[in-house]
C-alpha cells in the first residue's frame, strides 16, 4: 500500500446515522487536497452491487450470507480499495469486515472462527506489509448507538430492507458484536456517542481526527 493511502471505515448498527457524515468527511479530506474515493460494503463494484441485491432481499442461512459477503468483499478490496489506497487516496468505506462479525456473527450468532476464516482468506497479503498482513482500516469510525434509539429513528423513514426490519433484540446482539470488535482492536477504533445531537456527533468525528493528526490546523 502506498504510504499515503487512508483506509478509513463507518460502523454502526441501522440508525445510527453514520453515513450522513459522509459528505463532511470527503469535503474535510478533499479540503486537504486529497483524493477520495467513497465507496460502500457490501457493493462498491458492479458484482458486489449485484451480490448486495441477494444479502439485502433474500432470506439465506448466515454462511450463505457470510459467503456472498466476503466475496463481494473481496472484488470491492481488489477492484476499487486497493487501486485507490496505491495511488495515495482517502478511502470512506461505508462498512467493512467488523460489520459482518457485528451483523452476521453477533445478530444472526454465526461462528465468529470461521468469520475469522473467511476475513484471512480475504484480505490476507494486502496489508502491503507482509505475506500475512491483513488488509484492515486505518481508522474505524463506530457510530454506537442504544438499540431502542436507532429502532425510533428508523420507524417509518423508509422501506426496510432484511436487516432493517429486525426486532431490537437482533440489534442488541449486533451493538455487542461491534462492541466485542472494538474491544479487541482497540486502537483502530474511534467510538462516536451517536446519541448527541447531529452537530455534536460531528465534532466528535473531527476531534478524533484531528487526535490522530489527520485534520486540524496544519492540515486542513
Ligand atoms: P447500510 O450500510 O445501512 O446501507 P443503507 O443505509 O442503504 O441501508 O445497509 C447495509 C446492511 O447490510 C446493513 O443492515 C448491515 C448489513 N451488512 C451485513 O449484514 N454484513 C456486512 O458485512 C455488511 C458490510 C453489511
């Protein structure tokens, strides 16, 4: 990878609010002078768009889900993730693996050892570094949000797709499948109180960035 190449991800369950961030973090890098490519798991390419279609709308068994997520993944890492982080872009990536162990291996309770299977055999030797490093965000932006919130915000605002249209209970086990995730990278991790208001939440987003030098004076 490109020395220069930021990796940066959004998390959260349904509600949360993540991606209306997403225009104000393109215009802060692109505000740098950087390059940003934007992009969202699971699609981001033609196949993973179509692959994206299925895991939305069709009821499967999880390692069906698991399966299709991972390889509209892996076209998404070597179509678009990879081509941009060589040449030195910004990548904001609206999901990404931590959003199958939250959703897969903590909603619908999928073994997270063969998660951590599928997520070697995916990103394996394109951490740039070595054979075995995997390719992992910089900086992941965890919108954490209580689940009965995010149920109240997402009523009525839209047509739900499969996920979207669970019980709280399904997005209390994804919360701590988030949480269990952040635990265990936790300098990756930036966890946004996402229960402030919109304005709030922001700021909290350019104060992390602005802790790890990647906005601020000097920079922006
Ligand atoms: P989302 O990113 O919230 O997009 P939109 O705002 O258009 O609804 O929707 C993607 C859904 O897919 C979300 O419910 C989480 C789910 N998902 C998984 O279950 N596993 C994954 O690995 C990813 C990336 C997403």
């Amino acid at each position: 990878m490109n020395a220069g190449g930021l990796f940066l991800t959004l998390e959260g369950i349904d509600g949360a609010g993540k991606s209306s961030h997403l225009d104000a973090l393109q215009a802060l890098f692109e505000g740098q002078g950087r390059a940003v490519t934007r992009t969202r798991e699971p699609g981001g390419t033609p196949l993973a768009e179509t692959l994206r279609t299925l895991i939305l709308e069709q009821p499967m068994d999880p390692l069906t889900e698991s399966l299709l997520v991972f390889a509209a993944r892996r076209d998404h890492i070597a179509q678009v993730i990879e081509p941009a982080l060589a040449r030195g872009d910004v990548v904001l990536c609206d999901r990404f693996t931590d959003a199958t162990f939250a959703y897969q291996g903590g909603g619908r309770g999928f073994d997270t050892e063969v998660l951590s299977t599928l997520e070697r055999w995916a990103q394996a030797g394109r951490g740039g570094q070595s054979e075995v490093a995997l390719l992992q965000p910089h900086i992941t932006l965890w919108f954490d949000l209580a689940p009965e919130i995010a149920a109240q915000r997402l009523a009525g605002a839209r047509v739900p797709d499969k996920f979207e249209a669970q019980p709280v209970e399904f997005f209390r086990k994804v919360a701590q499948g988030y949480a269990d995730r952040a635990a265990a990278d936790a300098a990756r991790f930036v966890r946004i109180d996402a229960g402030q208001s919109r304005d709030q939440v922001w700021q909290q987003v350019e104060a992390a960035l602005v802790a790890r030098g990647l906005a601020g004076e000097g920079r922006a």
